[in-house]
C-alpha cells in the first residue's frame, strides 16, 4: 500500500508532504485545482514520462517520493536483481527531474533505470484514469481479466516463456540456415583454394630457406672454384720442391723457435702462438674442403628449388600474403570453414529438433489454456453480469466470446466482451455501451481484477463519470467493499461516492500572495470539514441547510 507521497516543485504543488490510511481513501475538490496534478506526480515516481514542463516555475528540478509497504516476494527478486536491497517489504521511490527534462530514479536510495519503476509500479498500483474506459476494446486487457479469474497467470507465464524461446530458437535456426547457405554457396571454391594450398605443403621460414639454397645452387661454380683455390693456397708447394706448403712452413717454424726457446724464453711463446695459427689454419682449411665437397653443381635442384619458390610466390601474390605464415593461417581457415560446414549442418538437425519439441510443449500449454478459458469463461460472464445488473442495469446481459486465433504468447485464443443493456442481442462491448454503461462495466472488472490479481493499491480517477444518484450511490458502496481487503483511492466530483469511506482528503488551489502564483495543496478533512465538502458538491458554492443535512444523511449512511 501507499503510505506517504511526498511532492516538491511539481507543476502547481510547491511542497507537500501526506500519509495515507489503508482501506478508501476519498479525493474532491473543483475542477482544475489540481486533482490530475496529483494523480500526474504519481504516475511520474511509478515511471511515465518526465518532461521540463513538469517543474515548477523558477525551480530548479521537481522530486516526488513515495513510501510504499508491499508483501510481493516478486518485487524481491527485480529489487535484487537491480542491486537494490529488500528491507522487508519497505520500499521508497524517488524521482528527480531537472529543468531539462532529463530525470533520475532511485529506489529505497540507490540509483536504478526508469525502465525499474515501471517494473515495479505494475506490482504496486492500479491507477484508473477517466478514459481507461478505451480498455474494454482491448483484448489484451479482456484476456488478462479472465485469465487472472480462471487462475491462469502460472500457466500464461509459462506460455510466454516457451513463446519467447521458441522465437528465440527460430532466429538462431535462421541466422544458422543463412550461415549454411552462404558457405554452400562459397564452398565449391573455398574447397579449390584449400586444394590448393593443402597441395603446396606449406612450411613456415621455407622461402628463406629456398632463397639461400637458389643463390648458392645459381653461383655453385664460382663457389667451388674459389674454395678449391683456397685449397690449393693452403696446401701447395713449388714444382721443384724448394718451397714448403704452408702447413709444413708453420710446422717448420714451430720447431725452430722451440729449439731456441730453450735458451730464448721470448722464442718459446712465439712457438705457441705459431702452434696456436697452425692448428686454426687446419681447422679452416678442413671447412673448406667439406664445404667444397658439398657444394652441388647440379643444374636439376636449381630448377627444382627455383620452382618451389615460384609457387609459393604465385600463392603469396594470389591471396595477398607476405609470408608463408599468412598462407598456412589462410589454409587452416579454409579448412575450418570447410569443416564447420558439416557441423553446422549437425547443429541445425539439433535445434529443429529443439524447435520441434519446443513447439510441442507450446501447443500443450496452449490447449490448457484454453481448457481453463472456456470453462471459467461462463462463471465470469455470469458474475460480471450479476455485478452490472446491481448498478441499475436489470436487463443486462455480459457475454464471453472466445475463438481461435494465431498461437503467441497468450496461447491460441481471441476474447471478446459481448453487452447488452436490453437483454438482447448483446454486441462488441467497445461498440455499443454508453458512457455511463462502460463506466459500470468497467467498476465491475476492476472489482474483480482487485479480488484476483492481488493489487495493494487500486486508484480510480472518477470512474463515476457519466453516472449520478442511486447508482453513483451504488457504485460507491462497490468502491467501498473493495476497500476492505485493499487499499483503494477514489477521485470524484459526486456526493453519493464522496460520502463513503473514512479517509476524505481535499485538493485545492490557493494563490501565494508572495509569488502571486497558484499553489495547489491537498488536505486531510475533519469529520465537520467533510460534512461542509459534501454539502459543497450538493448545492454547489452556496452552501444550504438542506444540503448540510443531506451531507450528514449520507455520511451516516456509509
């Protein structure tokens, strides 16, 4: 239930600060001084739409807070969800709006979306505004009425939930369906170029490799020419045998210089170090030979190697690479695309049959639903019915049509509210009551949704409209039953539901003497002030003692 509703820079409310009782609480005052404000200021901290328009002139930004009490666990779990704490059940909604018309919204202190207070407000109040009388042609709304009377809610979430993963389901097999389709399409040559590059057996570092191999197997001669040369230089002596090679010159030096090093320490470690060159020449000399033995003089592997590189410079040239790298992650990534192919062909068999089921469960929940419709559906009839034929509306007759429609949501059926004031012929209840007839009609469901849904706080903005006397009279004494097992606000301009309930607060609007702008305010009435406001919607600005006395009938009355 609504507790407090606290309002600052609000359109005309400057500042204004209310408790609420529990059961009917009763809201007058004439028109214009500022009963739809309030009602405004409350849907804005529920999460309608803010705009600049609502603050306050020279006021910085508008708040409007409201402290409610609630049982939902429901609420428990969106709270949480939103990182709000639950504190029993004990909720304070807060909404702040600039000069911009840009806002803010907290809840029991913390910082949520707007898109929360929405949320939320569903579970918390019923507000009835004077044209939701449009509701009765929606059948949304029709079905939802009935469905919360047969008990249905459990079994319409989880028909909304099946409904929405299956669709969930169906956009994954499209976008899977599309996903096939273009790899079919592209398969044909997706499956050439992996051919192709499977067939090249990639290596990464291979072209340098080749490279190296292609100059040496290009310039082979000039290479082994030179080593042989070196060779020569290393080993070679003179024709006549005077001169030694230089092997045998180091090792004929070495033993000189270690001869005299017996008598010439600085000789003996010049015989080391020729030694030392002697035994690196011979190191060098034996690379050379080998290196002169391996060099290959064959014209077939220069052409081999010089065709491997033409290939994989051809490959790196037809797919934009600059390295065999790319070309390999290219191969790998045919070969994953060529792969996921059948996989997904797999996985597209998997979740038809998902749908399949899916669509299965759906059907079932669908047909339940309909069972239940059909069979509360006359009950229903015959209580709404009962309840407008209270209301002065003997001859009335309330029908529930339900035919079979495309399966969403809601299951597989339409409703229609079929009225008849006459008795007869009872037609589309959007197309043939009157004002006063929807406003009964109306006062019946949403007595009916308060027994069933489980509503704290239920909010009529003068459903009354078009009706007056003995059934305004009954109508309230209908608000007034609701009351007991439910909190309940009643806006009205009519005596007869004004004087039911214990609570009675009034709206009006008074001009600020120092601003000189309008003020409206809202007030709790005192057992005498309520008889003075009654009589006043009696007789009108001119109080008389007949209306006085007719304000105090009614009052006892209730």
């Amino acid at each position: 239930m609504l507790n407090r509703l606290q309002v600052r820079n609000y359109v005309l409310i400057d500042s204004l600060e209310i408790d609420f009782p529990e059961g009917l609480i009763i809201i007058t005052g004439q028109t214009g001084a500022g009963k739809s404000i309030l009602l405004g200021a409350l849907s804005l901290v529920m999460g309608s739409k803010a705009e600049a328009s609502m603050v306050s002139e020279g006021a910085d930004n508008c708040v409007v807070e409201a402290e409610f009490e609630t049982a939902d666990m429901s609420l428990k779990t969106v709270l949480e969800e939103n990182e709000v704490e639950w504190e029993d059940g004990h909720l304070i909604v807060r909404r702040v709006v600039n000069r911009s018309g840009r806002s803010r919204a907290f809840v029991n202190d913390c910082p949520v979306p707007v898109t929360v207070l929405q949320d939320i407000s569903t579970r918390l109040i019923d507000i009835h505004s004077q044209h939701q009388t449009l509701l009765l042609s929606d059948k949304a709304f029709q079905l939802s009425i009935l469905d919360h009377y047969a008990g249905n809610m459990e079994l319409r979430e989880e028909c909304a939930r099946l409904w929405r993963e299956h669709g969930a389901l169906k956009l994954e097999l499209a976008k899977l369906d599309e996903r096939i389709a273009r790899l079919a399409g592209e398969r044909d040559y997706n499956e050439a170029q992996f051919r192709q590059l499977e067939a090249a057996n990639l290596k990464e570092g291979e072209l340098a490799e080749l490279e190296e191999e292609q100059k040496q197997l290009a310039n082979a001669e000039e290479i082994k020419t030179g080593l042989s040369t070196v060779e020569e230089l290393f080993t070679a002596a003179s024709s006549n045998g005077e001169a030694l090679s230089l092997d045998a010159s180091l090792k004929e030096a070495d033993k000189i210089l270690a001869k005299i090093g017996k008598y010439l320490p600085a000789a003996a470690e010049l015989s080391e170090r020729v030694d030392s060159c002697r035994r690196e020449l011979d190191d060098i000399l034996s690379e050379v030979s080998d290196m002169n033995s391996r060099t290959d003089l064959s014209e077939s592997r220069l052409m081999e190697v010089e065709d491997r590189m033409s290939l994989i410079y051809s490959l790196m040239q037809k797919h934009s690479c600059r390295e065999e790298a790319e070309l390999i992650a290219l191969r790998d990534s045919l070969s994953e695309a060529l792969f996921d192919s059948t996989q997904l062909e797999e996985k597209r068999e998997e979740l038809a049959g998902q749908l399949s089921k899916m669509m299965t469960e759906l059907e079932d929940v669908a047909s339940r639903l309909n069972d239940a419709r059909c069979k509360h559906a006359g009950e229903f009839a015959a209580a709404i019915q009962e309840s407008i034929r209270g209301l002065e509306l003997p001859y009335a007759i309330f029908e529930v049509e339900i035919a079979e429609a495309p399966l969403s949501a809601t299951g597989r059926d339409s409703i229609v509210f079929r009225f008849s004031s006459a008795g007869r012929n009872a037609v589309d209840v959007a197309k043939c009551a009157s004002g006063g007839e929807m406003s009964r009609i109306m006062l019946s469901l949403k007595a009916m949704m308060a027994r069933y849904t489980n509503m704290p706080t239920m909010i009529f903005d003068e459903i009354d409209t078009g009706v007056s006397g003995s059934v305004a009279d009954r109508m309230g004494s209908m608000i007034c039953e609701m009351g007991s097992f439910m909190q309940v606000f009643a806006i009205t301009h009519l005596p007869q539901v004004a004087a039911k309930g214990s609570a009675h607060y009034l709206v009006s609007k008074e001009i600020d003497p120092q601003t000189s702008t309008a003020v409206s305010t809202i007030t709790r009435l005192t057992d005498e002030e309520r008889v003075l406001e009654v009589a006043r919607m009696l007789s009108g600005s001119v109080l008389t003692d007949a209306a006085i006395a007719n304000a105090k009938s009614l009052l006892q009355q209730r």
